[in-house]
C-alpha cells in the first residue's frame, strides 16, 4: 500500500494533527472532525501526487467549534522543504501577515513529503 492513502484516512489524520497540528493552537482543546477533500489524487503502486484539503473543525473549552482549513500538497519525488523554508521566514518576518490569505506552515512527516499550510 503507498504510504500517501494514510492522509485520505479521517482517523490516521485526526490523531496526526492532534499530534503535530494541535499545539499551534492554543485556544483549542480537540479536533472533533476532519473533512478531506482531494483536490488531486494521483496515486500509483509507490509513487504519489496529491493535493488534499482538510475541514478541520477544532474544538473549545466551552465546546464551542471553529473551523480551520488546512490545504496539503504532496509529491513522492519534490520535496517541500525549500518550499516550506521560505514561506516559513516569510511568515516569521511579518511579510505575509498582511495577505488576503496568510501562510501558516504546519508540520507533517517527512516521510509523506508533504507541505501542510493554514489558510
């Protein structure tokens, strides 16, 4: 089975954006649910092309829910890292805090070569 198929998983995605997601945000408690959509699903024997949005609907203390997308794109053979390096000092040097839509890196496996961003 190629690796990629876990994040089309609800389970294996809410248990690894409790672990890797989650404590981006400190206002939020759980993660009742994820709604995955792909946007392209290119999967093969071992190799892989997709791009997957996540409805991730976080949850309050006071049981209140809010919901965050979080836009995934991955490629067995180009990894994201130079991506993710630049948009992440990008962010962290307040140039892209005043976008319409605001990078927010995420962090996902390296071993899904994928690059995870908060919209």
């Amino acid at each position: 089975m190629n690796k990629i198929l876990q994040l089309f998983d609800e389970k294996f995605v809410i248990n690894l954006f409790r672990q890797k997601i989650l404590p981006y945000y400190p206002e939020f408690i759980d993660i009742k649910q994820i709604k995955i959509k792909p946007y392209k699903n290119l999967v093969w024997k071992t190799t892989y092309h997709v791009v997957l949005s996540f409805d991730t609907y976080f949850l309050k203390a006071d049981g209140e829910e809010s919901r965050v997308l979080i836009v995934c794109s991955a490629h067995n053979e180009e990894p994201r890292k130079n991506i993710y390096l630049a948009l992440k000092y990008l962010w962290t040097a307040g140039c892209l805090i005043n976008l319409l839509i605001c990078p927010n890196l995420c962090s996902i496996p390296p071993s899904l070569m994928a690059l995870s961003i908060k919209v």
